[in-house]
C-alpha cells in the first residue's frame, strides 16, 4: 500500500487533469441551484437532466467516477485531480495542444497523455512520476 501523505522529494503532489465530457447539471447555475434548492426539488431535477442524457454515456461516466475513487483511494494526497469539461474553452485548446479527440483524457504533469479508463495503465504512469523523484536508498 502506498502511503497517501509522503510527495516526491521537493515536489507536491502529481498533477493529474482530467478532460472529458461533462454533464450539465444544476449547479453550472449557481442561481438555478438556490432557486431549486429552497424549493425542496434540486435533487429530482438534477436526476431528471442526467437521465435525458444516453446510457452510454451515463455509464461512461459511472466508470469514470470509480476509477477517479480508486485513484483517490490508492494516492490520496500524493495526486491533485482536476476535472476540465472537453466543451470548454480550456477543454478544447488542451485537446488541440495534447493532440486527443477522444475521452476521458487523462494529462499527468501536464506531459504524458492517456485516453480511456485503464486503472493500471492511469497508475503506470502516476507511479513512474512518484518514483522518479524519491530519495534512493543506500
């Protein structure tokens, strides 16, 4: 087991983006959200606005939300996750920059890219980066 709380040697965490297709959902809408809410309703509608979206990409999504536990689970504060909606402006230009059309794209320190939902393959990479900057025994 890896210990959550040790960094790299005179570095923090591994920065990790994830760019993919984001849900639009209630709280994009900050006044939506108050609105409903106060009203006792946000949660039906925010289930109501998932489900008008396809199941395929619901169970994208449900796929991608385990494998970003397991990864906060293995990692925990050696990794600092951020999401970045592919629709967006900086969804776009880290699509063009990083040369990916397809999603989830995971772009760890802000070099190495890896497209789809490999646990072992996203882990890979994240442990090449903790390893290259721990002290070596002797």
């Amino acid at each position: 087991m890896v210990n959550k709380k040790v960094f790299r040697k005179g570095k923090g965490p591994v920065f990790v983006e994830v760019v993919t297709v984001m849900p639009v959902a209630l709280s994009n809408c900050p006044s939506c959200t108050l609105i409903f809410h106060e009203s006792g309703v946000e949660k039906e509608v925010n289930r109501e606005i998932l489900d008008e979206y396809p199941v395929e990409m619901r169970d994208s999504l449900d796929k991608l939300a385990d494998v970003i536990r397991q990864l906060a689970d293995i990692y925990g504060e050696q990794i600092n996750i951020s999401f970045i909606n592919s629709q967006s402006f900086a969804g776009i230009y880290k699509s063009l920059v990083h040369r990916t059309r397809t999603y989830p794209a995971f772009i760890i320190e802000k070099t190495d890219v890896y497209t789809g939902l490999e646990l072992l393959e996203i882990r890979r990479i994240i442990d090449a980066y903790l390893m290259k900057y721990e002290p070596r025994a002797t």
